[in-house]
C-alpha cells in the first residue's frame, strides 16, 4: 500500500506543469522545448530564441537594440543547472556577445556623463562576455522569484575618429518575478543595478550600471 502511494504520488509530480522557465532565472523548459523571448526595458530591447533544452541546458541565440548610446548587438547563451533543492534551481550562465555602435558604447552611467557616448556618429564595436548565475525559487503554483549576479563585460572600440579603448564591467545583482500565464507562456520583469568598472589605459571610472525589463516567454 505505502508502495503504491509512493508511485501515485510520482506519478502526479512528473505529470504536474513545469516552473515558469523565462530567461532570467535558474529553471528551464521541459525537454524537448524550443521558446522564444521578448524583452522590452532599458538600457536594452531584445530578442531571444531557445534551441531545444535537455531540461538541465539551454543554448540560446539574442539580438537587440541598446537604447542610447544606439547600438545593435548579437549574441549567444548557455544556461546550465548548477544545482538544484527542493524549491530553488541555481544556473550558471555564459554568453559571448558582439555590439555595434553607432554614437559611442557604454552600458553605465558615469560623473563625466559624455564618457562612451557621442552627439555625432561614433562608429564603435564591443566583443565581450557575460558571466553570472541565475536562481529560480519556486513561490507558489505558478510564481517563481528570481535572483541573479552577472558580469557582462564589454571591450569598447571607437574606430571612426582614431582608434580609442576602453573596458567596461558591470557588477550587477538583480530581483525579478516569472508568473506562468499559461502552459506555453510565462510573462516576467527583473531590476538590476550595480558599480560599473571603467579601465582605460591609465584611466579609470566606477559608475553606476542600471536595468530594467519586462518579457514575455514563448515555449513551442
């Protein structure tokens, strides 16, 4: 008897609904399922589409706007779970990804408020890499709280006036929310903020990195 209440209730947990598995926190989608993701905020509007996920990884590819100074970038993602308890999934994630600027590059906000950012066309690029990890708590049937650490650091390069450098690294923490609409969407939001690092030869900056999104999740 104690046996087969064991199996029922195996039973019920695998065929329940997935977390919400939006791209800002440490869940993914079931195996099997492909997503796509809009996200509308500020600095940056992106979009994302997920390759088929395993449940434990997901390879992604993005494209979007940076909103001022305007710049277009692409990129790609690897989440994968580092670790999982009862009601939290812990991620880590890697994506290189390339900017192309049009009026300067910076990602944060400096005292000297021109740093990075040009009135007239500045034709810039900016290779480089977000480290972070991502955690997903589970809060009620359908809510999931995200947590998140991340480091996307960019290596600027302003070309068209002579060939000027410099690095640019946040360090930010950010909050959110995912709330699972339906089987195939989840809708979500997340604040982030940090320092922000600037090394440029003998020169360097900290200023202050600010984001702030909405999206939506789209599973196949």
């Amino acid at each position: 008897m104690k046996r087969a209440l064991r199996i029922a209730v195996l039973a019920a947990s695998l065929a329940a609904p997935a977390r919400a598995a939006s791209p800002i926190g440490g869940e993914h989608d079931p195996p099997k399922t492909a997503a796509d993701d809009l996200m509308l905020g500020f600095p940056e509007i992106t979009w994302q589409h997920s390759f088929p996920t395993n449940g434990t990884a997901t390879h992604a590819i993005r494209a979007g706007l940076l909103v001022w100074p305007l710049s277009a970038h692409v990129g790609y993602v690897h989440r994968r779970v580092a670790r999982r308890w009862d009601k939290v999934t812990l991620s880590g994630v890697v994506g290189p990804l390339l900017y192309v600027g049009f009026f300067g590059g910076a990602r944060a906000f400096y005292a000297d408020t021109r740093w990075g950012r040009s009135r007239s066309f500045l034709f810039s690029l900016g290779p480089g890499i977000d480290l972070g990890v991502q955690a997903s708590v589970h809060a009620a049937p359908k809510l999931d709280v995200t947590v998140g650490w991340s480091n996307p650091v960019v290596f600027w390069m302003f070309l068209s006036q002579g060939f000027q450098w410099y690095v640019e690294w946040p360090i930010a923490l950010s909050g959110g929310i995912e709330y699972r609409a339906s089987e195939a969407a989840t809708v979500f939001a997340r604040l982030g903020a940090g320092p922000s690092v600037v090394i440029s030869g003998a020169t360097q900056q900290v200023g202050l990195y600010f984001s702030a999104l909405v999206g939506v999740h789209l599973a196949d």
